[in-house]
C-alpha cells in the first residue's frame, strides 16, 4: 500500500517521513497574506495620493482653460457686438436716411436691421433712436421671428438712462450699459430677459449728433455659451463688478440687483474672503471647503478690435472700467468623483494583487513549514545518528556540527562552530589529518582510518570521511566531515581474529593428533637408523674395526639425528602458537614445507604428491603458520579424496601468479565435491570424512580471508577437485 | 639342486633404515642384500632362497603382506621377520597368520632383532636340513625296482617275510633277497633304519 505522499515532493526522498502542520500552514498564510497586502498597500497609498493631485492638478488645468476660454468667449461675443454696432453707425442706408428721412429710406434702414437681426440671432433688439429720444426705426427679434416694428408702435425712450447716456458722448464714443435684466413697462420682463445695450452716437458730418444706433444684446446668450463650458471641471460662473451673479448657483442668486426687495446675496455677502480677494486681483485661485474657485476679470470691452488705433474707429467708454469676473468652481465633490473613480480602478488591482500575495504566502507558508518539519527531521536524524557530523568551510573553520560532535569532544553546544580545525584538533591530530584535508579541499571524497581521544573513554578506533561540497560551477565550498566510532567493530573483529588464530591453533593440534601415529612412525625412521648404526659401531669397536666405515655409520648417525629434529621443528613450528607476526611468505616455500609435512603419511598411503611451483612467485603478505595451515588443509583434503576415489592416489600442488595475484592450487584425482554441498562445504561441521571435525575448510576459509584473500573451489573435468586460493601479491 | 648361502634379505623404502640395518648385520657378520621395494626384490627372488627376510610392512607400491602371498605363491620358503610401526599390531597379527615368523615392532632394540635373525636363521638351517635328508631318503628309494617298492611298501605296513610272499605269490627266499637288496641300495643296516628313512622320505612337505 502506497502511504499518501506529502505534496510537490519526490516519494523517495526524505520528505517522506515530513509531516506538514496544516494548522500552521494556514496560520502563516495568514499572517503572511496580511504582511504582503499592508506591504503592496504604502504604493498603493502613495499612487493614490499622486494620482489625486494629479486629478487635482488635472481638473484644476481644465479649470483655467475653461476660464480662459470663458474669457475668450465673452470678448469674442462683445468684439463681435462692438463691429456690428460700428458698423451700423456708418453704413449707407443710416446715412441716407439721415440725410433725407423719407418713408423709403426709412424702410431700407429697417430691412438693413431686420436682414442683421435674422442673420444674427443675438439681437433683442436694433434701433435707431433719434436725439429726442424718439424711436425712429426698430427691429425685434421676436422669439426667432424677427419683424420691423411698425411706426404706430414706435416709442419714446428719452427717459432711459442709456439714452441719456448716449447723447452724452461725442462721435466715436460707445455706450455700453451693464449686464441687467430687460425691462418691460419699468417692471422686470418675466421670464427675465437678461440685455446688454450697446449704443452709439450718430452725428452729422459738423459733428451733431442727430441719433444713436441701439443693439439689445441678448445676454441669455453669452450666459448660454458660457454655459456650453460647465463641465467635470466645474460651473461658470460669471459675477458683475459689484459682485452680483450674471450666473450664479441658483436663479435665486442670480440679478439681485433687478429685485431689490430680494435678499442681496452677492458675493461679498455668500463669502467675503473671496470678495476681497477678487477686488484686489485680477485674477486668482481661491480654497474654500474642499471647492477650488478660480476667478478672472474680463474686461469684455478691451477687445482684439479695440487695439488698433485709427480715425473713426469708434471705442466704448469707460472700458477699462467695465469688467465682469468668470469664476469656475471646482467642487470637492467633483474631486471626490474623480478620486472616488481612481480609488475604484485602485481597488480591483489592489484586489487581484492581494489575492496573488495570500497565494504566495500560502506557498511561501507551505515552503516554510515543510522546510522547518524538515530540518526538524535532519536535525534528529543527525543529532541521533552515532557519527560525528560537521561542515567545514574552505578556511578550515567549523560551519556546522551535531550533537555526537560535541559529545565526542566534550564540548557544549555552539562550542565548535567558527573553531578551526586545527584549534579543535590540537598539532599534532591535524598534522596528521591535514593531507586528506587538502585532498578534501581539491574536491576529492577521502574516507581514512584514525585514532581519536574521546574526552571520557580515550582513544577510539574512527573511520573519518571528508566529503567535498563543491558548487555546480565548480567553486569549492567546504567539506562534510562524518566520523565513525568503529571501536567496537575493531574490537569485535579483534576478538573475532584472535578466535580465528586460536580456533586454527586447535584446529592444528588436531591435525597433529590425527597424524601422531604418522609422525611417530617418521621419527621412528631415523630413530631406528641411529640405533642400529650405534649399535654396529658398538659391536665392531670390540673387535677389530674398519676406520673408514665407522665414520660413515658416525656421520649417518648425525645425518638421521638431523632429520629427526628436523621433523620435530616442523611440527613444532606447525602447532606453534605465538603472536602472529605478519611478514612476506613465499608461498612455493609453504608448499615444500606442507609436502614435507605430509610427506610420510603420503607416502605410507601411497599417495603421490606432486609439486609443480613457479619459479620467481612473488611473496604475500601474511602469517606463514596460518598459511601453511590452509595449504595443509587442503592437501590432507585432497589425499583423503584420492584414497576414498578408485582413480591414481595423486594430489597436486601448483602455485602460479599474474599481476595482482598469487595463487595456491590443489588438485585431487579423487570423486570430486558433491555438487548439491556447493558453497555449504565450506560451512563448520561439514564433512564427509569419519572421524573429521569439518573445521579444516571452514578455518581454511576464515584464514584466507582474514589475508583478503578468497578460497573457492571447482570439480576438475576430468574427475577431482581443485581448490584454489588467492592472495594479493606483495608491493614491491 | 643347491640352495643359495643363507642370506638376510631386507625390504625397506626407508633407505637409512636399509643402510643402518646393513651396518647392524654386517656388524654381527651376516650377509645381507638391500631392497627399496617389494617389486625389486620379487624380481630376482627364486626358490633356492635360504635365511630370512626383513620387511617392512608399510611400503608404497606392494605392501608387506602382498609380497608375503606372492612368495608363498612362489613357494619361496624363507623365514619372515615383519618389521611394524608402533600401533601396527593388527596388521603384524595378519601377517603372522598369514606364515610369518615373527615380528618386531619400530623402534626396536637392535638385539631383539639379532635375537629374531639369529632364531630365523636356525629356523632355516633346520629346515634345509629336514629338506635335504628327505630329498636324501627320497632319492635312495628312487633307486628300487618296482618289485622292491612293492614289497619295501609291504615291509612299511608292518607285515612279516610269509605274509609279503603270500601276498605276492613268491617264495619266502625270494622276500628275503628282496629285502637285502633294498637295504643295500638305501644304504641301511637293520630294520629300524629302513623304517625310519621311510617314514621321513614319505611325510609332507612342510614350509
């Protein structure tokens, strides 16, 4: 059954064993989220704020454009007015009329003004008003319909101001009247009719002034030009000069100096501070409640055509007195508008862009937590694993290390870290480890054997690893540092070892034993021999004597004496049980030694042994007594096989060697292994032999690999088996 | 058909033990002759052969107690001393039923063994005395008529001069002249000896 894996992890891996809190996951994400969205918020804040002052400053320009172009606006109506009126003042028909006032004249005049009229549209009125006041001919417009007023219908205007006015000027001048409402029979004319009188003398070629041209402005229709402008930056407004709405917020506002009975709301009345600002300047920008007000005189007089200087042009009096204020407000709720649009659009971005940072946080969080369990998991492995673990960076200086560290050392926590190793290590442990070290640092895995003081239990048997931790590119980092007690190992294969030896030491006295009848028969040989030369030489001393045959039974005496003590040191040296001493062997030397040894016993069984040794074998490093005991072994095996077979009693003795390599061969002529014994003939306690322990391949086979060496064995094509072992051959 | 000089034989791989026992025989001035292996010595053995032989009973190629049959076989009649190794006793057992003489077990005082060659060597002398009256005795009735050996054969039974001429339907006289005759060519005065030579000439040969 597959254990449900931890998420965006590989099965195998370590991740495994890491379990992830959910609760905490959730718990981060949170707090992250939070983190992240108060973090992404200060540029958000910030934009913001540029933004609306850049609204602001936005509307704000669109605010003086459109004052501007109110401005504009107003003088380009006045010039536009200001021309007509000149021109009305000069044309032919006026003038012939005036020179001669027929009924024919008249009427050219009127079509003149009635064609003006309907071409113009922004004429109430045109008139032309005699010097006694009298209106002389006169064109309505009539709600789009303009007609000539017919004579009957003809009034007398000598008492309005504007009259007056007029005939006060001289040729050349231009009465303008202010910005008021049209009156009808002294009353304000309902729905209020907002006019401007624009009025010229015209005098005869003396300089008499004979009459005045009138043009009723329709002021409704500078107040709906201007109206055309209001938009998202504000509302016109447009003031007089003693402060009354032309165009207010309300109609309430608006003309109050029409009505006197009304409540005067002028501006020096709604807000006094902006009054005066707008008395001493011309123009100017003025906060109030959040409402931007930007205000400009226009003088509506001193327009383009007013400039250019020349005889007969004529020019309105008092023009540089005549002035209107345009004020634009800009509202805060305008800005609010705006900014409450900015934050709108801010807050959907806001809004993704948040939900993208609980979504990272939730994987930063998920990251965070696995990587914590993680290191929870690593540090227990290794704070509990029995190897010393550390990192060591390429200065030589403890990076990292666990719990065994400091415990092998005796050290507390954080005692080791930034230490190098040579503080740690002491002189004379760091010379010795300071060559594996470099190769560490040359990027090369060194795994050696040492011994270290434990700080309470002395020297231990270590095996010590350096691993390199090089980066991708090839930068060397550092090493890791693994350091294994395998002082119980050593000591078990110590304790192993010395069973081994006197496990073989038994194992030989026994061979001995099973072949004390053998040996004692070969002692008895020379034993006998002695005996008997003595005895002959005892004999003839007593008589007379041949001096040249008794000192050949003399030296046969000794020869056999050799030979008998000769016998003596080999088995001597074969159950010998002394320290074993490692040395080189000559394993043709082994060989002799061994056919020597068994060599009676062969020969009494007539069994034949063969020794085909090469020449210049190279020695083995190892213990010859050990050695000899397996050849022995082997060879006793062998002539036990030939004698239980029905081939020839032969068993040989080869020895051979290539490159790495010795090898030890023993060949039988017997009935070869039992194939279904295999490997298991090997085993302790397996024989087939009466009266045989089944140790001798066993021990046979512990020896050789204590010499790391193997033994193994094949049955030979033509009957027998052949056992061989192989030793590394000494280093020259 | 002359027998060879008594002679101590020895068998022995062991060429030391060969020579030491040379040295020891000559010592006591008895002839010897060495051999390393049964085989060698099978091939100049015959049955004239006299004294004794030392063998070894442990040999590669044939043992001791083969060689031992194969003599027998060959009806060579000498004295066998086997020599054994300590422990070797069952197989010394064998070979003394199988005829030795005796046997000896290594190591061995060297007068024990002198002792043994000596009593061999008396063994065969006695034994090759015995042989040579019997082939004396046999070769003296070897010269009778067949009607002397009919009637010596009567004489050997016991019977008297009448009965043997009853039984052979001859005068008493004639039995008489036979008899003379017999003793003559056997070369014995009385009765008693011809009986006697008779007896020996006529008892199985023993080895």
């Amino acid at each position: 059954v597959k254990p449900p894996g931890p998420w965006l992890a590989q099965a195998h891996t370590i991740h495994r064993a890491v379990q992830v809190n959910i609760r905490q996951v959730i718990l981060l994400t949170v707090l992250l989220g939070l983190a992240f969205s108060a973090l992404l918020a200060i540029p958000f804040v910030f934009y913001q704020r540029a933004e609306a002052d850049n609204n602001l400053s936005l509307l704000q320009a669109e605010q003086e454009r459109v004052t501007k172009l109110a401005a504009g606006a107003i003088r380009q109506e006045m010039d536009a007015v200001l021309s007509d009126l000149r021109y009305l003042s000069q044309h032919n028909e006026l003038r012939n009329y005036l020179a001669h006032d027929s009924r024919s004249n008249r009427l050219d005049l009127a079509r003149e003004y009635l064609a003006l009229a309907t071409q113009k549209h922004i004429y109430d009125q045109i008139r032309f008003i005699g010097r006694d006041g009298r209106e002389r001919v006169r064109v309505d417009f009539n709600e789009g319909r303009p007609a000539i007023i017919a004579e009957q219908d003809l009034r007398d205007q000598s008492g309005r101001y504007y009259v007056g006015e007029t005939l006060r000027l001289s040729p050349g001048q231009i009465y303008v009247s202010p910005l008021d409402l049209h009156l009808e029979q002294g009353a304000v004319e309902q729905p209020p009719k907002p006019a401007i009188r624009f009025a010229a003398p015209v005098a005869d070629d003396q300089g008499v002034i004979l009459g005045m041209v009138v043009l009723n402005y329709q002021g409704q229709r500078l107040r709906d030009k201007l109206g055309e402008l209001d938009g998202h930056a504000g509302r016109i407004r447009l003031l007089n000069a003693q402060g009354h709405w032309l165009i207010g917020a309300t109609p309430e506002d608006e003309w109050v100096f029409m009505y006197p009975d009304r409540p005067q709301r002028s501006l020096a009345v709604l807000s006094p501070p902006l009054w005066k600002q707008m008395e001493s300047k011309k123009s100017g920008i003025h906060q109030t409640n959040g409402s931007w007000i930007r205000f400009e005189r226009v003088y509506p007089l001193l327009g383009e055509n007013a400039t250019p200087a020349g005889a007969g042009f004529a020019r309105p009096i008092d023009a540089d007195r005549y002035y209107w204020t345009v004020a634009v407000e800009l509202s805060q709720s305008a800005i609010q508008a705006a900014n409450q649009a900015l934050l709108k659009r801010l807050w959907t971005v806001y809004g993704a862009l948040v939900l993208f940072a609980f979504l990272v946080a939730g994987a930063l969080a998920f990251a965070i937590s696995r990587n914590k369990a993680l290191a929870q998991v690593m540090e227990k492995v290794v704070d509990n694993v029995p190897v010393l673990v550390a990192y060591v960076d390429t200065e030589q200086r403890y990076r990292f290390n666990n719990m065994a560290y400091e415990r092998f050392f005796g050290l507390k926590p954080r005692q080791i870290y930034g230490r190098t190793m040579l503080e740690l290590l002491g002189d004379d442990d760091y010379r010795k480890a300071r060559p594996y070290i470099e190769q560490a640092l040359a990027g090369e895995a060194v795994s050696f054997e040492r011994k270290l003081r434990h700080v309470g239990e002395g020297m231990r048997d270590v095996t010590i690893s350096y691993l390199p931790d090089t980066l991708p590119n090839g930068e060397m980092r550092g090493f890791y540092v693994m350091v294994n007690d395998v002082s119980p190992i050593k000591a078990s294969q110590r304790r192993e070892r010395q069973q081994m030896l006197e496990l073989a030491h038994v194992s030989r006295l026994a061979s001995m034993g099973e072949m004390a009848t053998e040996i004692a028969h070969e002692i008895n040989q020379p034993l006998a021999a002695i005996a008997m030369y003595s005895a002959a030489g005892l004999r003839t001393l007593k008589g007379e004597f041949d001096r040249g045959k008794m000192e050949t039974w003399l030296d046969a005496i000794n020869t056999q004496a050799k030979r008998a003590s000769e016998i003596v040191k080999r088995v001597r040296r074969f159950v010998q049980k002394g320290e074993p001493q490692l040395g080189p062997v000559d394993l043709n030397l082994i060989a002799r030694e061994t056919a020597a040894l068994v060599d009676h016993d062969a020969r009494s069984q007539d069994v034949e042994i063969v020794l085909e040794l090469a020449e210049g074998l190279p020695a083995v490093q190892g213990e010859r007594v050990l050695l000899e005991q397996v050849v022995f072994n082997l060879v006793r095996n062998a002539m036990d096989a030939v004698l239980a077979g029905s081939g020839e009693h032969r068993v040989t003795l080869r020895t051979s060697s290539d490159a790495q390599l010795v090898y030890v061969e023993v060949s039988d002529s017997g009935p070869g292994v039992d194939p279904a014994l295999g490997e298991h003939i090997f085993d302790s306690f397996v024989t087939n032999k009466q009266g045989g322990l089944g140790m001798g391949l066993a021990i046979s086979r512990s020896i050789v690999e204590a010499h790391g060496g193997t033994l193994r064995y094949a049955n030979n094509p033509g009957g027998g088996a052949t056992f061989t072992f192989s030793l590394a051959r000494e280093a020259c | 058909m002359e027998p060879d000089l008594p002679t101590v034989y020895i068998v022995d791989d062991d060429e030391a033990v060969r020579e030491a026992l040379g040295a020891l025989l000559s010592s006591v001035c008895l002839r010897y002759q060495s051999f390393d292996s049964a085989e060698s010595f099978l091939a100049v053995v015959h049955p004239h052969m006299r004294g004794c032989l030392l063998l070894d009973v442990r040999m590669p190629g044939m043992s001791g107690l083969e060689l031992q049959r194969n003599l027998q076989e060959q009806g060579v009649a000498l004295q066998i001393v086997i020599i054994t190794g300590h422990g070797d006793v069952p197989m010394a057992v064998r070979a003394l039923k199988a005829g030795a003489t005796d046997f000896i077990e290594k190591p061995f005082n060297e007068q024990d063994l002198l002792d043994r060659i000596q009593t061999c060597m008396k063994n065969d002398h006695q034994l090759w005395s015995t042989r040579q009256a019997l082939e004396d005795a046999a070769a003296r009735f070897g010269a009778l008529t067949p009607r002397e050996r009919a009637v010596m054969e009567l004489i050997a039974t016991g019977n008297h001069t009448k009965k043997i001429a009853a039984q052979l339907d001859i005068q008493d006289r004639t039995v008489d002249v036979h008899r003379f005759n017999i003793m003559r060519k056997v070369g014995v005065r009385t009765l008693a000896e011809l009986l006697h030579l008779w007896s020996v000439a006529h008892q199985p040969v023993q080895n």
